[in-house]
C-alpha cells in the first residue's frame, strides 16, 4: 500500500493511530488503554481495520509495556464477540494450551483425560507451530489414539461423546492465530499470547491457565475476575503450560465468584529431577498404560489435577485434592487410550 502527500492536501488521521499514540507518547506521554479502548483497539484488529504497520507498532508497544487486567479483558470481550457461537453443549472446564513444551513432555494431557474418565467434561484450545524447538499439544494427541477438532462443530460432538476435545485457535479465530504466528518475525510473544488463554469460546464456569513468567498470574487473575470468570486459576506451569512443576512449590491464584484467592502448593519432591535428554511422545501413552515408570511424570499428572480438582471444588483442602488425583491415578483404565 503506497500512501502520498500533497501539501495542501493534510491527509486525515487514520482511527488506530489515536491507540498507538496513546501507548507510545514518550515516557511521561503514554499511558496504558482503558478496556474501553482496548475492546475498541481488538475489535478493529480482528475486523481487519488496521493496517499491518499499525499492528506491528501496537503489538510492540503493548509488549514492551506489557498487559493490565483491564487491557486484558477489553481484548478477550472482543474476541469473544468476533467469534461468538450459539453453543449447544456444556462444558465445565476450560483449558488453554498455547506455550508447548520443550524440557519435558506435556505430561498435563493425561492429566485432564484423568478428569474427563472421572466425569468432567474439557475443552482444550491452542496453537502449535510458532517455536519449532517446542512440542505443542495437538502435535501428540494422536499418540493417545485422539483427534483434534477442524472446527466448532466437530468439538462440539467430540465433547458430547468423550468429553473431551481440542481445537486449533486457527478454527475459531484464524486472524489471532495470524498474530500469533507473526513470532518469529517479530522475535518477541504479543499480548496475543495472553488473550488468547482467556477466550474462553464454550463459556466453561471453570478455567485454568499456566503462564511462564509470574508477573502474569495476578494480570490473568484480575482480567478473570473483570470478564465475570466464576472460577478461574491460574499457576506458573512447566513451559508456560497449565501443569505443575512437581520439583517446586506452585502458587495458584484463584477467582472464586468475585473474590480472588492465592493458594502456596508444596514441592511434592525434595530434590530437583534432571531433564531427560530426548523427550519421546510414546511416553505418555506408556505412562497411562503403565507400562514406563517416571516418578516425575507421575507427580506431574498427579500434581495437576489435583490443582483442577481443588479449583472445580470437588475437594475442600489441598490434600484431599492430591489425595482424590492419586486414587484417580491408581483407578484408571490403562486400555482407554494408545
């Protein structure tokens, strides 16, 4: 696109140029957006009002000064809305999938399959293919004898036959996706990455995320609470995954109904396991089938739906939660999945 300047001719002031010039007038200048402004700002982007340079600009400078919780929840009630649905099925928990794994397996998958045979219905959403050193969820599902969804639709019967279903951001919002994948290019994550764990599309009462970086927990935790997330928590996962690390202790911030909750997990270790050198997907089926041993993929699985547990109030205490995930553990049925 070729833009020219006649003299006499002051070209008008494009609207977006209002949202990157509040976020970048200078040190004391700029300020961050108001949800408003936020909502205002996303909702422009996703309708493709935006010119790329302008993306580029705002995606940078919403990095560098990084996400309010009302920045947050402006873009997630944007994108909500862009891609809104009529939704015909139930879903209790909403799990987002979007870090992929590097130095472990994504030993969290059994962790909600674990809840889904014990009657809690899941719906998994991600993205895979931004970090090629990474292993993302829907790259390994196969390996447990599943599908990923194509579309809203076929999650929707997937999840009314097993409970369980994921599906690709690039099937019900291909534009964030776009963004997404814009990474490389960039060479830094967008506050793309930090919405999208919000979206939220079946409308679950319950949600977990897992961030890397714990300045984000509270951000995530007061855009839930803006957004009217009944119940959400949120943990610095393995990876920037939803999955507790086993080795140390994991604080877990809560929404409950409006009043928001901080909950110290112990390290269910002593001492810090090595990372294995390779990281073979096969695992995960042989871990459910018990047929490989690991006492750190083990207390992973364990570790993490024991924190889904205690969110989902199926326990009232944090033991009774680990408790109730290792008799879940010991239970399953090892022929379900390869």
């Amino acid at each position: 696109m070729t833009f020219t300047h006649h003299e006499n001719t002051p070209s008008e002031e494009h609207p977006f140029a209002e949202i990157v010039r509040i976020l970048g007038k200078g040190k004391k200048g700029s300020r961050p957006l108001t949800r408003e402004e936020a909502y205002k700002a996303m909702k422009m982007i996703l309708a493709d009002e935006v010119l790329p340079i302008q993306l580029g600009a705002f995606l940078m400078l919403m990095r560098v000064k990084e996400e309010t919780a009302e920045e947050l929840a402006g873009f997630a009630q944007a994108g909500r809305e862009f891609f809104h649905f009529q939704n015909s099925i139930h879903v209790d928990l909403d799990w987002s999938s979007y870090a992929g794994k590097r130095r472990h397996l994504p030993w969290f998958l059994l962790s909600a399959l674990l809840l889904v045979e014990n009657g809690v219905t899941i719906f998994m959403h991600g993205a895979e293919g931004h970090s090629p050193d990474r292993i993302y969820t829907e790259n390994v599902l196969h390996y447990l004898g599943l599908k990923a969804a194509t579309s809203i639709e076929v999650a929707e019967n997937q999840l009314k036959m097993q409970k369980f279903s994921y599906l690709s951001l690039e099937h019900f919002c291909p534009k964030l996706h776009d963004i997404i994948q814009l990474r490389p290019i960039l060479g830094l994550r967008s506050p793309v990455h930090t919405l999208v764990r919000l979206l939220n599309p079946f409308d679950a009462p319950y949600s977990i995320q897992g961030i890397f970086h714990p300045s984000y927990r509270a951000v995530h935790q007061h855009a839930a609470m803006l957004l009217n997330q009944p119940h959400m928590a949120v943990l610095k996962g393995e990876g920037g995954e939803t999955e507790r690390n086993p080795d140390v202790e994991c604080l877990v911030q809560s929404v409950h109904n409006g009043e928001l909750s901080d909950e110290m997990w112990d390290a269910l270790f002593t001492h810090r396991h090595v990372k294995p050198e390779n990281l073979n997907p096969k695992q995960l089926t042989l871990l459910w089938r018990g047929e490989f041993e690991d006492d750190f993929a083990e207390a992973s699985v364990i570790g993490t739906a024991a924190v889904a547990l205690k969110l989902l109030n199926k326990t009232e205490t944090k033991e009774q939660a680990h408790q109730l995930a290792t008799n879940f553990w010991m239970n399953r049925n090892k022929q379900k999945y390869g």
